[in-house]
C-alpha cells in the first residue's frame, strides 16, 4: 500500500514532525506488524529520526 502527503514549509529551514501522520496511516490501515518506509523525493529536503523525542 502507498499513502502520499504533501507538506508545506514557511521559512528556508524548518524542521517538521510528521509522526502523527505517519500513526495515523498505521492506524487507519489497521497495521499489527511490519515496516514503515518514510520516503522523500525531493533534493533539496531530507528525514532525521529522533529516537524517544516523543516519548511514543
């Protein structure tokens, strides 16, 4: 399955947290076990993980 989502930034560099999208994919589809792929396109923006800053 592929869910895709645009996001929008307002200044050169910022930094978004987009965890509660991803869980709510993983919860709407119903997902018990297996790997999430959080993939971005574009050359000039980038994933960072911060493990445990949520505290999730």
């Amino acid at each position: 399955m592929l869910h895709k989502f645009t996001i929008q930034t307002s200044k050169r560099d910022e930094m978004l947290d987009v965890t509660s999208r991803i869980r709510e994919v993983v919860l709407h589809e119903g997902i018990q076990d297996g790997m999430v792929v959080v993939y971005c396109p574009h050359t000039t923006a980038g994933i960072t993980i911060n493990e445990n800053a949520g505290g999730v």
